[in-house]
C-alpha cells in the first residue's frame, strides 16, 4: 500500500505508479492556481486545518493509489468518444470508483468548487474511502467546470454518472439502490438532481434514496449579492456569465425545485459560513418541512465554508451522522466499518 507523508504533494501523488490517468483529477483547478496547489506539502493542510481533515486527505488518497494499481474498474468514463466529439468539453469529466461490500447500495459524490474547480483530494476522496471502508460503494465524479459550467452542463454529467453506474450495476456487483452526496457547488449540483422536476424525473433516473448535502449552496440569491464572498461571486459568474436575473436565480436554485419526491436529506453546514451563508440551511430546512420529507439540519458553531476555519472536534466526526443517516434511508444494514 501506498505511503503518503506529510512532506510530499498533490504533484508527488500523481507521480505514483497508476496515478497517470488521475494526475489532473485529484484537484481539478484553473491552470493559473494548479503550480502552487500541488506544490504544497500536505503538513500545510495538517497545520491550517488540522489533524483530523490531513489524516482523512492521506488515507483517500492513499486508498485511492492502491485501487487503482490494483482494480482495473478504478477510473471511467462516463461519455463515449463520439459523444465527446459533439460536445467537448464533455472531456473534462472522470468517475472514480471505490468498491465496497458486493451489492451494497452506492453513493454518487460530487465535490465542490464553486464550479470553477472540483476539489476531489479533499471533498471526494476522503469521503469515498470512509464511505467504501463502511460498506457502501462511492463513486467521485469531475464534472465540467468553468468556461463549460454553464447549466444545465454540470447537472448533465452527473445524469450520465448516475446511467453509468446503473447500467454498469452487474458488472460491478453493487445495487441499483442509490444516495446522491455534494459538497457547495456540488451539493448545489447533487441537491438539483434530487428534484423530480429538473433532476432524477426529468432524464428517467429512479428515484435517491437519500441525499446528503454538505455547506450546501441552494437557494443562489443568498450569493448573488454585492457583498458575496469572492469565491461565491466566481461561482454566480461561472455558471451565467453576466448578472443574472431573479428568474435565472430562481430557475437554478434547490430550494424553488425540490417538492414531492424529493428524498430524506441530511444537512450540515457551520454557522460562521461566509461563503454560502447559513440561511441556505435554513431555507432548505424550512422547505423540506414544509413538503413533509424526513431530514436532519445540522449546525456546528464554527468552522466557516468546509471547516478552513478553526472548530471544534465535533465538527470533525460530521461523517458519523451522514452514515447514521444513510443506514436508517437506505435500508441497508452497513457492517462494521473496516481498514484496508
């Protein structure tokens, strides 16, 4: 198995043997910021946001090289040459598969970014480790970020990924029972595939059990105001190239979309989130409510947009809960979580 010390970097990792086809996915970025994110040692993540979020990086990414120099299954496509040929930017996608017991349910992971980046080493790996380890098997999808980010592109690969996986289910010994999981833009992404009226009904996907959005972005007007956090302005201006209108916000958000048959969700954010403000829990909460849907809305005090910030050590066992939640809609009894 693969040793990833704190001394070494995205750029190392990419180096390891059958790392190749995954060197521009661990952290898929504009060329502009990818010199310096994969030059930085990973005690720089350790000391800036402590042991806990370092340790989880390591073992995803450690999991990560031993499945692909040893599963063949690891990295796929998810568009075919031809339909790449008629949309190009088609090409910037890539799934990942961590296998975990056979027919287990699957959970579809989409990290975020602010669909101008697709923070996978530290959102989708991790996570997917810790989802495989306790029997699920996860998938981590790279879908197509700016300038091909405009929706409905993004929501579009994630529609693809999940017909993959389901047409591939034998294949890959998993059952067609299903959970969608994002993180920002990418609960952004995964929450609008949980609508029946632009996401699983309307390209005839069965039904999410379950859905897990993590500092979710859903309700885009709380961002698209004139004191927005850059990071959230980029994204507002990613995905509409110009000041959208109230329409266009409403169009796009979670919180107009969702109604009946929207699955069990669970939610966390922190309340010092300065990125994609705590009133989009809020709102999804009071929504969900509203419909009847079982879910959980978390809070932790502190640790601002993916826990960069300082927080406490609750903050850090937040998959404790997901998993508690995925157990109980699934219906799937999960066994002891395993190393390895």
């Amino acid at each position: 198995m693969a040793c990833i010390t704190d001394d070494m970097t995205l750029a190392d990792v990419a180096q390891l043997p059958g790392m190749r086809p995954l060197a521009d996915y661990l952290m898929e970025c504009r060329p502009t910021a990818r010199e310096q994110i994969y030059s930085q040692p990973f005690s720089l993540l350790r000391s800036e946001q402590g042991d806990a979020i370092a340790d989880a990086v390591i073992d995803g990414l450690e999991r990560l090289v031993e499945l692909t120099q040893t599963d063949t299954r690891t990295v796929r496509e998810i568009w075919t040459a031809r339909e790449v040929d008629e949309v190009p930017g088609r090409s910037h996608t890539k799934l990942v598969f961590f296998p975990g017991k056979p027919y287990a349910p699957f959970v579809m992971v989409a990290p975020g970014g602010g669909y101008n980046s697709v923070c996978s080493y530290l959102e989708g790996f991790p996570t997917a480790a810790r989802l495989s380890r306790a029997g699920y098997n996860a998938f981590v999808l790279s879908y197509r970020t700016r300038e091909h980010a405009a929706p409905p592109a993004p929501l579009e690969d994630l529609a693809q990924a999940l017909r993959h996986v389901l047409d591939c289910a034998q294949e890959l010994c998993i059952s067609p029972s299903y959970a969608l999981m994002g993180f920002s833009a990418g609960a952004h992404l995964a929450g609008l595939m949980a609508c029946k009226s632009c996401g699983w009904g309307a390209f005839g996907l069965p039904r999410p059990k379950a859905a897990i959005l993590n500092y979710p972005v859903l309700d885009l007007r709380t961002i698209a105001v004139p004191n927005a956090h850059l990071f959230a302005a980029e994204m507002i201006d990613v995905m509409f190239g110009q000041q959208p209108s109230q329409s266009q916000l409403a169009h796009w958000s979670v919180v107009d979309n969702a109604g009946p048959g929207f699955p069990p969700t669970y939610l966390w954010q922190c309340e010092d989130d300065d990125v994609a403000p705590i009133k989009n829990l809020e709102l999804m909460d009071a929504r969900l409510s509203e419909l009847g849907i079982p879910h959980v809305a978390k809070t932790f005090a502190t640790g601002g947009h993916g826990l960069v910030k300082p927080h406490g050590a609750d903050a850090d066992h937040w998959m404790d809960g997901v998993l508690s939640f995925l157990n109980d809609s699934l219906g799937w009894s999960c066994p002891q979580e395993t190393r390895g």
